[in-house]
C-alpha cells in the first residue's frame, strides 16, 4: 500500500479512536469526555422527566410543544450516539481481537447497545407503525438505564447483580418456599374458620406474601390460636428471609468497590517510573502503604507553611508547583513532597492540582518503612531530593520548592547569604 493510501486508512481511524474515547473512556483531565458524558446524562433525566410530567393531562396540554421538543433532541442526540458507539465499536478494549464487522455485530448484541436502542425506538415506532402508546411511554421511560453507562456506581451495582446471580435466585427459591409452606400451614389451619380468605393454597399465598414482607395490610388474619402461631413464625421468618439477600448483595458490593480499588491502586503503581524496578510482590507490598485520592482541578494538594507528613505520587493528570520564579508544572509519573518531609521541615511552596488528578500518597512512617525494606528506592528518593536541593532558585530558604524540577532550566545554587 502507498504512504498516501496509508494515512487515508489512518486518518479515520485516529478519528475513530477519538470518538470511542469521548464516549467510552475519557479520562482523567479530558475535558470534552466530561463534558459530553454531563451533557448525556442531563439529557437523559431531561427526558425522562419530560415523559413522567406529559402523563399528566392538563402539562400535556400547557406545554405540550416543549415536551415535543424535548423528546425530538433527546431522540436526535442519543440517535447519533448510538451511531457513533456503532461505528467505533472496532475500538473498544473487548472486540479488539475481532474484524471491524464483527466488532459492530458483538457491540450491537450487547445489553448497553439494547438499552441504547430502546431509548429511541419508541419515536420511530410511533412515525412509521400505530402502537399502544402506553407502551411506547414505557419504551421511553427505559431512558433511564442509559445512566448506568455513565454512572461507575450503577455499573458496580450491575456488575454484584451480574456476579451473585446465582445466590440471588437460590434465596428466591428459597424464599418461594417459605411462602409457599406457610401458606399451605395457614389454609390447614384457617380453612374452616375463613373459608373465603384461606379457600386454597394460591389464596392463602397472598397472606403469606404480605406477611413474609412485614407489611401486613391486615385484610387477611388468622382468628385461631395454630393460625396465629404459623402467623408468627411467618413474620420472623419474613425478617430472616428478606436479609438473606440484602447480605449478599451488601457484601458482594463491598468486595466490588475494593476490588476496583486494588485494580486502579496496581495499575498506578505499576506505571509510576519510581516503582517500575518492582516486582510483584514488592508492588503488592506498597500498595499496603499508599492511598489513592482524586482531586478536580484547582484543588490545593500542598499548603505552604504546613507541616509535612506526606509525599505524593502523581498517577494521572497535572499539578502545578507555585515557585518564586514563576509556576512549574509536575506530571504523570513524577513526584513531590519529599524534601520537607525527608528533613522534617514545613511545607515550602503551595502546589495545586492544575487538571484533575489522581495522586497516591505515601506516610511518613510508611515512607520510613518501605525504604528500609527496599533500600535502592530510598536512595533513589533521597538522590533526587539532593538533587532538587543543590539546582534551586536563590531565594529565602523558606521558599525551596518541593517539586520534581531535577535542575534542566534553574541556576545552580549559589552560597551567598
């Protein structure tokens, strides 16, 4: 192929790429992924508040043109989103191993893409064929699991449901069972004093639903003493069952949220340049000892005059170090803090997040710990805080900057008073 027929081949590529990015996976410090993905969401609680108030005949009514107008961007945008997600699907981290076609196919059978498509289904439907529109009103309420895609709290809230599935429907056929053995308890014991109420089994089933589920609207009760033991028993029962799977789903969730946790805590260690001499095990050691935080842009990281108990790792994103001689801008993969905090000294210069960044944070004492179990990174620490120490502005030594400048573009210092 010529170098001309390449980069035609190359150019939309790149451009398709950047369109799964924006709608997929902008991250840290992409602005317009951010806003694309807030004015997606908007759009969505949008309209689907305008589908909950349009119920009401007299809003209908009032205000029927904006409701229309509403639903028409709503349908045009999430229309070429869908578009869009179709066309970069090549693109996304799970069909990279398939052909272009392949990829669009396995996108578009996914449970997000049917979601996507319900969205603007009911407009189209209702252009080209007659439908109930109580359905199509349903279709369109189904807007609202579009948020999961840009929810992480949704997501792992599907993602627990998606994993414990198994426990779930074992407590519901558990639960089916306690129902259905009650009420064949309470039809034995209160058939003959109601026989309207406990007449069968599926009839004494709603008593025993509403019992099991504590809330008892007391339209059926037993009058004799069996009945109202089993009643009894029914309702504690009813508190044990109904637990049963709020604990799965509590404890499944907790072990979700560590687990993204431990994977974005590995994954910022693993690429910071200072720890890339590490084994696993050792990595798995520091991680014990680091915290993450994220922090929006503007955000004060590092307070002048404060004193120092922490350094700081930056995993993504930008800060910048407020120095005399003007601001100086640290990256992904440097660090800072270091140098009050190996002397034991307050803080010398404000340093604020100059994007959204994600930082992991380092103790003191943990610091102490860790470098006396790995020697070559407390060495590489103390190196570089030297190093940072001799090429530095000559200014007041309460203004020594603590930031990774390692002396390309300052004056060595001078030994004046």
């Amino acid at each position: 192929m010529s170098e001309e027929g390449a980069a035609i081949e190359e150019a939309p590529s790149g451009l398709r790429r950047r369109v799964h990015i924006l709608l997929d996976s902008g991250g840290v410090g992409d602005r317009a992924a951010q806003i694309i993905h807030g004015a997606l969401m908007a759009l969505v609680i949008l309209s689907v508040g305008a589908v909950i108030l349009e119920s009401d005949p007299d809003n209908a009514a009032r205000y029927g043109a904006l409701f229309r107008a509403v639903e028409y961007v709503a349908v045009a945008a999430f229309s070429v989103e869908y578009a869009l997600r179709i066309w970069s699907a090549p693109d996304h981290a799970l069909y990279a191993a398939m052909r272009p076609a392949q990829a669009r196919i396995a996108f578009v059978s996914s449970v997000s893409a049917i979601v996507d498509l319900i969205a603007i289904a009911p407009f189209y439907l209702s252009v080209l064929v007659a439908a109930d529109l109580r359905i199509l009103l349903f279709l369109r309420l189904a807007r609202f699991f579009k948020l999961a895609r840009y929810s992480p709290g949704i997501r792992s809230i599907f993602a627990v449901l998606e994993a414990e599935r198994k426990a779930l429907a074992a407590s519901g056929i558990v639960l089916f069972g306690v129902v259905l053995f009650m009420a064949t308890a309470m039809h034995i014991a209160e058939h003959d004093a109601q026989p309207e109420a406990f007449r069968s089994i599926p009839a004494a089933m709603w008593w025993a639903i509403q019992t099991i589920a504590t809330v008892g609207y007391g339209d059926v009760v037993p009058h004799t003493p069996a009945g109202r033991i089993i009643a009894a028993i029914s309702m504690v029962m009813g508190f044990v069952m109904l637990g049963l799977p709020v604990g799965i789903v509590a404890t499944a969730f907790a072990e979700e949220i560590h687990r993204r946790e431990f994977v974005v805590t590995w994954s910022m260690v693993a690429k910071a340049p200072l720890f890339a001499s590490l084994d696993a095990s050792a990595i798995a050691e520091i991680m014990r000892y680091l915290r993450a935080q994220s922090l929006p842009a503007g955000a004060l990281v590092v307070r002048r005059g404060e004193p120092a108990h922490s350094m700081y790792f930056i995993a993504a994103g930008e800060v910048e170090v407020e120095l005399p001689s003007g601001p100086t801008r640290l990256g992904e993969g440097q660090f800072f803090g270091e140098i009050a905090l190996l002397r034991k000294t307050r803080r010398t210069a404000n340093v604020r997040a100059a994007t959204p960044i994600k930082l992991l944070i380092l103790d003191a004492f943990d610091l102490h710990v860790f470098t006396q179990r790995n020697p070559e990174i407390g060495r590489h620490i103390e190196a570089v805080a030297a190093r940072r120490s001799e090429f530095r502005p000559v200014v007041r030594e309460g203004d020594l900057a603590e930031a990774e400048i390692d002396g390309r573009d300052l004056p060595p210092r001078e030994d004046g008073p």
